[in-house]
C-alpha cells in the first residue's frame, strides 16, 4: 500500500480573511505535511432561494452577517483571490483545490485548472453541474456520498461512464453531520465502495467529519486512498465548522500515523525475520516441541 492523499479541507474555516487562508496553507504544508487544501466556492444568490439567502441566519452566534446570505458572502472569496491562494500552495509545494456548488462556481474554478475539483454532497444530484465538470474540466473529480440514496450514487457512477469520465472519478465514503458521533461513521462503506465501484472509478476515498484520528486510521486500513478532514487554526472560533475540524497538531498526527499504517500493512515474507534473528539467539533458547510421527 501508498499512503492516502491527505486533503486538508479549510472550507469557509478561514473566517472570511485572506490573511488567515494563506496562514493555514502554509501551516497545513509546511508543519502538518498535507497533501491539498481544499476551499469552497459558492455564487450565493445561484444557489440560495431567495427566501433563503433574505432569512436569518440558523445558528445566530456563528453567523458573520444579518442574514443567511450575508453571512456567505461574507465568507466567499472571489475568483482572483482563488488564483492568489493557488500561487500561495505552489510556493509552499502544497496541492490546491476547490469544492463547487453550482455551475458558475464550477465554471470560474475550472478556469484554474487545479488537480482536482470536489462536488460536495449536498450537491452531488446536480447533473448540470456534474456534466459541465465532466465537458469542461480536464483534472480528477471528487465527489462526496453523504445524504444520497443507493439509486443517486449509481446514476452519478452511470453519467461519468457514459462521458467517459469515470477513470477521473474518486468517490468519498462521507456522513453529512458535523461532527459525527461514532455510530454514524459506518466505516464499512469504504468497503462497500471498493467493492461496488474499485475497478470502475479512479479511487476510493473517506471524508471525515467526527473527533479525533483513530477512525481515520481504521479507513486507511480498509483500503481509503484519500482522506479529507475539515482543517482549523482553533475549533473554538466562531463558524459552525470548526468543532468538526483538526487542529494543526492533529493533522500532523494524521499524516504521520497513515504514513505508518501503510508501512505496516504487510504480509510477512518468511518465518522468521531479519530483524528477529539476533533476538532469537539471545532469547529462544528451549528446545522446539517435535512433531509427532504418523503410525
């Protein structure tokens, strides 16, 4: 085994400040040793109903703005700040990506030519989103599971084959809850995917929203090739992601301890191995039982 692709997802974690999008790259590059980042991108009045974007936000305490809309717009980062903090991942030689909500989001980061693009579950029943990415943007397509039917998950598989896209087509095992109690991860549904989909698409990946990395680790031994988890500078800032997210050290430990899973993920080539030898001339000293012969 390789070890996964970590994405490090700072999503709107960045509180709405170029300064602190830059500040998270270079600390998910340089300290924590992450594969991506990942932003968002969203055209909020495309998006949002109208009743929607006017109403307040649900969650008053976390919100940066009057209204629901507001509050995303404050968050929203226009397509050359995108293109800014791409240049900022290439200095710091960390890979740089996107999800997209909609099509014009899906148009304007397309033009950036990233690796990859993510559709996010919430929007991974749009077929005019997914057909644009499919036409139009030449990179992998990341495409998170939480909140979709069986029926859903096979007609999206079925519209990449039908384009001829499913060579570029990851798949996320994913719970849309945040965060996850550990009941509702299922991890099994790694499995489920690898065996439903492995020799059909790219890759198998799992998007994390619950505590800690241990369930992170399980999923790399199942066979995950990605991992994303939503990425913090402090879980007590003010935004409704956060209390999902890994700090820096936590990241860093994740990276780490895949790297070492994966090392470990071996079948043991003899009987006794190199690095046990001069034990067993210190230690084993008995005598080995005999096999008893046959009559």
């Amino acid at each position: 085994m390789t070890p996964p692709t970590v994405v490090a997802e700072i999503g709107c974690n960045h509180k709405g400040e170029i300064d602190i999008a830059k500040e998270m790259i270079k600390m998910a590059a340089v300290f924590c040793k992450a594969d991506y980042v990942k932003f968002q991108k969203r055209a909020n009045k495309e998006l949002l109903p109208a009743e929607q974007y006017n109403a307040p936000h649900p969650n008053p305490m976390h919100s940066y703005g009057d209204t629901y809309g507001a509050h995303r717009e404050y968050l929203e980062f226009t397509p050359e700040i995108h293109r800014e903090l791409q240049a900022v991942c290439a200095d710091f030689g960390i890979g740089y990506s996107t999800s997209v909500w909609e099509v014009t989001s899906a148009r304007e980061m397309a033009a950036l030519a990233p690796d990859h693009l993510k559709i996010p579950s919430a929007t991974n029943t749009n077929v005019e989103v997914l057909t644009y990415l499919c036409d139009h943007f030449g990179g992998e397509i990341h495409v998170s599971l939480g909140m979709t039917t069986r029926a859903e998950e096979e007609a999206l598989v079925h519209l990449f084959q039908e384009r001829g896209r499913a060579h570029d087509l990851v798949l996320y095992a994913c719970t849309s809850g945040y965060p996850v109690p550990f009941e509702d991860v299922h991890l099994y549904e790694v499995t489920r995917l690898r065996e439903t989909y492995g020799d059909a698409v790219r890759a198998i990946g799992f998007s994390g929203h619950h505590l800690g990395i241990a369930v992170d680790m399980a999923a790399v031994t199942l066979g995950a090739q990605w991992i994303e988890r939503h990425f913090t500078l402090d879980r007590t800032w003010k935004g409704t992601d956060h209390a999902a997210s890994l700090e820096p050290d936590g990241l860093r430990r994740l990276v780490r301890d895949a790297g070492a899973v994966t090392t470990a993920l071996t079948h043991q080539p003899a009987a006794i191995l190199e690095i046990e030898k001069p034990q067993r001339e210190k230690l084993k000293w008995t005598t080995p039982p005999t096999t008893a012969s046959t009559p």
